[in-house]
C-alpha cells in the first residue's frame, strides 16, 4: 500500500499506519492542521469495508443468528451498566437510616462510581485495543459482579462507597465495547439501527434500575434489593460467557485461523495475530482524540444533556416523599416508569429518524454530519420537559406534570444521544472504541457532577429557576455546539 493515499471516505489525504480497529489506520491531514473537510459518502464507506462475502472467520459474515445472540448478551450487560450504578438510587433514605447519616451524605455513596465510570472506559481503551473486545467485556463483568456482591456484605459506608466505585470502575465496559461490536458485525448501513438498540439500552438502565430496586426494597431491604442486582450480574455474566464471542478480525493480515473460545477468553489468538500499539502510543490517540473540535464539541453536548437527566433520578424522591406528593416506597418507585417510557419514546424518535435518513444515505451530498440534524426534536422535548417539571415542583400542581416533564426529558437524552453516537462512528469508523470511550467520558461526568451542584442551587433559587435555567442552557448549547459541527462538515 501507498505510503499516502486519498481515503474515499473522508475526502481527504491521508497516511496509513498501524491501526486497532482496522488492518491500516488513517491519520488524517485535516486532524493536524485543525481541518474538518469530511465530504464522507456512505456509498464510499460501505465499499470500503464491505467483507469478502466467502470469508467465514469474518463477524460480518457471521450468520444472523449467531450476531443476534452475541448482541443480546451485549445488551443484558448494557443494561446493568447505569442500571446498576443508579440501582442505589432509591434506596438511600434506607441506609441513611442504618447508617445514622443524612439522606443527602447517603445519595453521594455513588458518586464516585459514576466518575470512574467514564475515566474507566478511557483507560481500558488501550486495553481493548490490544487484547480484544471479548476478554475484557468478560473479566470486567466478572469483577463487576464481585464488586457487587461485596457492596452488599458492606457494613460500613466507607466500604460501600469503596466497592460502588469498584462497580463503577469495571461495570463501565459494555457502554464501551458496545460501538466495537456493531463495528465489527454489521454493515454501515445498519449502524444506526444498532447503535439506536444498544444505546437505547444502556439509557433505560439509570431509571429502570432504581424502580426495581424501590419495589425490592419494600418487600425485602436494601441489602436484598442489592442481592437481587448480583444475582443479576451473575446471569448477565453467564450469558456473556455463553454467547460472547470476540469479534475482532482483521481479514488478510496476520490472522491465519480463528481463535479458539480459551485464546479468546486470555486475549489470544486473532486480536493478537497482528500487530499492536503499544499501550503509550493507544494512550496518546485516545487523549488527542478528546480534543479533536468535532469529538470536543458534541461531547460537551452530550455531558450537558446527561447531566439534568441524572440529577432527576438522583434527587426525585425528596420531591415526591415530600408534601403535597407524600409517595410511599411503590408510589415513588412507579413514578420512575415515566422516565423509562420516555426513553423508549426516544427510542421510537431515533427509529424513525434513522429510517428516513437511510433513504438519504446514497445522495452525493451525503455527509456523517447529517445524523446531527436528528438532535433536534428530541432536544426540543427536553427543553419543554424541563420546564414543565420545574414549574410542576415549585407550585405543587399533580404528578402528572412530574411525569410528563420527566418523560419529555428522557425522550431528548436518548434521541440526542443516539444521533450523535451515530455520527460519530459513521465520522471516525476506524476509531470506534476511542470515540465510544470519549462520549462515555463526557456523558458520566456530567452524573458525577450533579448531584453536587444541583441539590444547593435549588436551595438557593427555587426549584423552578433551576429547572428553567436548565432548559435554557439546554435551548443554547444544543445550537452553540451542534450547529458549528454541521458547518464544518459543509465546508
């Protein structure tokens, strides 16, 4: 191969070197002189990666089954990932009480978990891009599920918050691994449909899992309702044993036979049959990547989107157990429902955006920054759903205000989500588990930070000011931060 040659997909020159996430990687000119000029066809992209049809060891020609399977045990870790990091969620008044703390000392016992959640999935990058997708999935899931289990024999808070971060630091995987696996299985043209699913899945998870938890809790405790989420990572884990499979391939180079399930499982075999970088240089791309405009920019928007979210999850029930709403255990656990409804609906948006958008895909004009313009309507429903949850709260009006406002916002974070996950990998194809490890970055920063911030500001302002402060910002930085991006791309 040419030392420099012109990449059909980008539009630009580019060199090749060795690459984790495919046989040659692209270093792109337009990335060193601080240009954008990403003229990207589809059509292009899907020539360039379409698989030898008669190639068997190769994932995409794997039969539907077997990617079916392999992505269902994708997604049952998906699911515990914020699922079980939040599982804690509405169980904090119950370990205030045992512990002899205040519920506001008690809801930051999984703080920390959710920061390592993001730093984690940046320094397993080089990990993943060495070993492969599927000993890391495995083992993380396998030390997550030890992680829980002594969460739940803690019997100090200081050794609870400890094994919580553990769980945060380890349990972060899937939301990494996840944007690898569709690279490696599907076609460009089915990215987006995966990457809806898949997204879609960990997203649920923050306010499904703290419902689950608050109906266990009332029946059992919260130690029980802690044994219920290991015994849940111990069938996820299971499944991932089962059905996991590693789906790296690099066709024709260096990769003589299939790894055998063991040399899979140690990190052998095809991931390792070519060659690596080292651990310093993978460090390096993966920092250099962060501060790529393009990434730069709609990770910003991706923290500010997560973050209001989160500090509803995180902060509801000392709205709803508190007069005038007065809700018992199964009534603040139900109203977290709203919450996952609306992330279903915004899977629905992200279905049908991408449906009509893959009619599109084959025009000339075609550019990745297009899946941007799927931002919008969900951002719009956050918008609203903020402040109709705000105003709600500070003039004590029904419930239903609360739930329709939270479902408003849950349909903007998964459908601004999955449009930006979609580009992103259409944008950088060959760097799909850095850009996946940057978004998951940005996106648990933001749950870190809030229930910091956001529980004094409302003691400060109201909570209707808060909440209206945070659907303008919203409104602002989805313009400020998106539009630039698409600009680039047309330039």
């Amino acid at each position: 191969m040419k030392e420099s040659e012109f990449h059909p997909v980008a539009g630009v020159m580019e060199k090749t070197i060795s690459h984790p996430d495919s046989p040659t990687t692209p270093v792109r000119d337009d990335i060193d002189q601080g240009k954008y000029d990403t003229v990207a066809k589809v059509d292009a992209l899907a020539a360039d990666l379409d698989p030898d049809a008669s190639d068997k060891l190769n994932p995409q020609n794997w039969p539907v089954w077997r990617k079916r399977a392999l992505f269902f045990a994708l997604m049952s870790s998906s699911i515990l990932c914020d699922g079980g990091m939040t599982w804690g969620a509405s169980l904090f008044v119950a370990q205030a009480l045992e512990w002899n703390e205040t519920v506001a000392k008690s809801s930051q016992s999984m703080n920390w978990g959710l920061l390592l959640q993001g730093f984690g999935g940046i320094l397993t990058v080089p990990l993943i891009q060495y070993c492969g997708r599927y000993p890391i999935w495995f083992w993380s899931q396998l030390f997550t599920l030890a992680s829980v289990i002594g969460a739940t024999l803690s019997s100090t808070p200081e050794t609870f918050v400890a094994f919580r971060s553990l769980q945060g630091l380890f349990g972060t995987i899937p939301q990494v691994i996840g944007l690898p696996i569709i690279h490696d299985m599907f076609s460009p043209e089915e990215w987006p449909r995966y990457i809806n699913i898949w997204a879609t899945t960990f997203l649920v998870g923050p306010f499904l899992g703290p419902a689950l938890a608050g109906y266990l809790a009332d029946a059992l405790s919260w130690r029980g309702a802690f044994a219920v989420l290991a015994g849940l990572y111990g069938i996820s884990t299971m499944i991932v044993l089962v059905l996991g499979r590693e789906t790296y391939y690099v066709p024709n180079i260096g990769v003589l036979s299939a790894p055998t399930f063991i040399q899979s499982l140690i990190g052998q075999g095809g991931a390792l049959a070519v060659r690596r970088p080292s651990f310093v240089k993978s460090a390096i791309s993966t920092v250099r990547y962060i501060f790529v405009l393009p990434m730069l920019l709609v990770g910003f928007s991706v923290m500010i989107n997560f973050t209001w979210p989160i500090g509803i999850t995180v902060t509801v029930d000392s709205f709803i157990r508190a007069p005038p709403y007065s809700m018992g255990n199964i009534e603040a656990a139900s109203m977290r429902f709203a919450a996952v409804i609306g992330s279903l609906t915004g899977f629905a948006v992200g279905y049908f955006f991408n449906e009509f958008m893959s009619k599109r895909i084959h025009r000339p004009s075609w550019r990745p920054e297009t899946r941007l313009h799927g931002v919008w309507l969900p951002a719009f429903a956050m918008v609203c759903g903020l402040i109709l949850y705000g105003l709600t709260n500070q003039y004590g009006l029904s419930w239903v205000g609360l739930a329709f406002g939270w479902w408003g916002v849950n349909i903007g974070l998964v459908g601004t989500m999955v449009a930006i996950t979609s580009f992103v990998l259409e944008k950088y194809p060959g760097e799909s588990t850095t850009v996946s490890a940057i978004l998951n970055m940005w996106r648990t920063c933001g749950g870190f930070a809030v229930s910091y911030f956001q529980p004094p500001w409302i003691t400060l302002a109201g909570v209707g000011v808060v909440f209206g402060c945070q659907a303008a910002i919203v409104a602002v930085t989805i313009v400020l931060l998106i539009v630039p991006v698409i600009w680039m791309g047309r330039k």
